[in-house]
C-alpha cells in the first residue's frame, strides 16, 4: 500500500473541486429552504442556465 508524502506534493482535480463545490451549494440551499427545491431551483443553484448560455456564446 503506498501513501501520500506528508506535506509533499498534492494532486488537485480541478473538476471534482469544482463538483464538490456545487453539491456544497446545493446543499445549503435545500436545507434553506421550507420544502422540496423544484428543478428550476436546483438549475438555479447549480447554474445551468449560465452553462448552457455560455456553450451558445
């Protein structure tokens, strides 16, 4: 079994951090909210619209 060097070189995957940081806010926002977020709140949170404006640009 081989470990990470303590303090040594660190491996980022920018799209699971990313990922990680959307879930992050997904879940902030539903336990905000009163009851079940709809599909358009969770596009919403998670930026869907921003996206998909983006791949037309």
């Amino acid at each position: 079994m081989r470990v990470a060097p303590v303090g040594g070189t660190t491996v980022q995957d920018h799209v699971a951090l990313a990922e990680i940081e959307l879930c992050g806010e997904l879940i902030i926002a539903a336990s905000a909210a009163h009851e079940r977020l709809s599909l358009e709140s969770i596009d919403e949170v998670l930026r869907v619209a921003e996206e998909r404006r983006g791949d037309t640009a």
